[in-house]
C-alpha cells in the first residue's frame, strides 16, 4: 500500500529549496567556484525567474531547452521552470 502524500512536506524541488530557506537561509546551497550561495539567495533567484519566464506566456507541460553556461544559473532557471509545470530539455 502507498501512503498518502503528506501536504506538509514539498512536492518539489523548488519547494524543498524555500524550505530550506526558511529553515537556514544562510546555509550554503551551492558553491560554484569560488562563489557560495546561500538557501535564500537560491529561493530569491528561482522566484525571480519564474516571475520573468511567467511573462513569456509559456504554459505548463510546455518544454523548453536551456543552455546556459553557468551552473548556478542554469540551475536556478532549470528550477523556475519546474515550479511553473515547465519541462526543462539541458544541454552542456
């Protein structure tokens, strides 16, 4: 038997991102090089995005391919897609 999904827990991995950022928001997330990046700076970044990529007029179960050359943006937008239904195609 499967459990029942528990709502009090994230559906996704933005979510578990702003989770964490509420939990420790100074907590590093992600070191890219020399940068580190906290929890809140991610879930700030992530809620950015999605506001930008939101007014493209994409819809969800659209797919869009992304290239971008910095991990930590790519990431982060990779993310944004995903809180809004956006399947993300990645290349390297």
């Amino acid at each position: 038997m499967i459990p029942a999904a528990d709502p009090s827990r994230p559906t996704t991995n933005a979510a578990h991102v702003a989770a964490h950022a509420e939990a420790r928001p100074r907590a590093v997330a992600v070191i890219n090089g020399e940068e580190k990046r906290s929890y809140a700076r991610l879930n700030r970044d992530i809620t950015r995005f999605a506001a930008l990529l939101f007014q493209c007029s994409l819809q969800p179960r659209d797919t869009v391919a992304i290239e971008w050359g910095d991990p930590y943006t790519h990431w982060a937008i990779t993310l944004a897609l995903e809180t809004l239904g956006i399947t993300a195609a990645t290349f390297t």
